[in-house]
C-alpha cells in the first residue's frame, strides 16, 4: 500500500477508496482484501495561485 500511494503521489494524484460505509475501526489492509472496496487513482487538481493582497 506505501509503494502504491508513493507512485500516486509521484504522478500527482492520489489512492482514492470508496466504500459502501465507514467502518468503526479503519482496517486498510482487510478493507482492500475484502471485496468492498472499490477505487483507484485520482490526478490531483491543480491550485490556482492566490490573488496578491491589496
């Protein structure tokens, strides 16, 4: 799971997971071998640079 969020974070984007529900206790590695989980790679937006102060 660390290498795969690191090579997201490399390409400028993020691991993204949706579940059906939150679980009570967030249990990465049973949420992705449960079959519930759905998801993948999501590029990120690119900020706008805030307007200069007045």
């Amino acid at each position: 799971m660390a290498d795969w969020c690191a090579s997201a974070e490399r390409a400028g984007g993020a691991v993204v997971l949706f579940l059906d529900a939150l679980p009570d206790t967030l249990d990465r590695p049973h949420l992705l071998r449960s079959g519930t989980a759905r998801g993948g790679f999501l590029p990120a937006l690119a900020r706008r640079a805030a307007a200069p102060p007045r």
